[in-house]
C-alpha cells in the first residue's frame, strides 16, 4: 500500500498485515502521487477552459461522473498514468 507521507495520515497503533508493505512517499512530492496524475489528466482533458451553468453544482457533478466513468471503461489508459516507474520497481513487476 502507498501512504502519501501526510503527518496526519500516520498512526503508531497501526498493525500492518504479515502480506502487506507499506511504501512512504516522501513529502511534498505531488509528482510520485499516482492520484495527482489521474486528477491532471481529468483537468486537463475534461475540465479544461470549461464553465458550468449556475456555478458549482449538478453539472460539475455529471460531468466529472463522466469523466470517471471514461477511465473506469479503458483500464489501459489509466494503468498508463498510473504505473509510474518507481511503482513497478517497488512492486517488481
């Protein structure tokens, strides 16, 4: 499992499976979070120079559930943002 190294996301009572490893990003590092990219590619190929009728709201909504839905349905295409170099090393795949 990957912690993104936030203070406030550690525990000292936390007891880690036998079939578990717990990888620590260091911190301030957005670049090696996986989920930044996903977040980057959803702003930049959905959300880019776009306007929602009536501000934030049902539209935003639907159109990010859209965009979701778009990665859900090409797995290929998320495993590409996400299988950054460091991961598979990690993982040795």
């Amino acid at each position: 499992m990957i912690m993104d190294g936030a203070g406030w996301h550690s525990s000292s009572t936390l007891k880690v499976p036998a079939n578990m490893r717990l990888l620590s990003l260091p911190p301030y590092a957005p670049e090696l979070n996986p989920v930044e990219h996903v977040r980057n590619e959803i702003r930049e190929k959905y959300f880019l120079n776009r306007m929602f009728d009536g501000g934030i709201g049902a539209a935003l909504e639907d159109h990010l559930e859209a965009a979701l839905r778009a990665f859900e349905n090409d797995p290929e295409r998320l495993r590409s943002i996400v299988s950054l170099p460091w991961i598979k090393n990690a993982l040795m795949i």
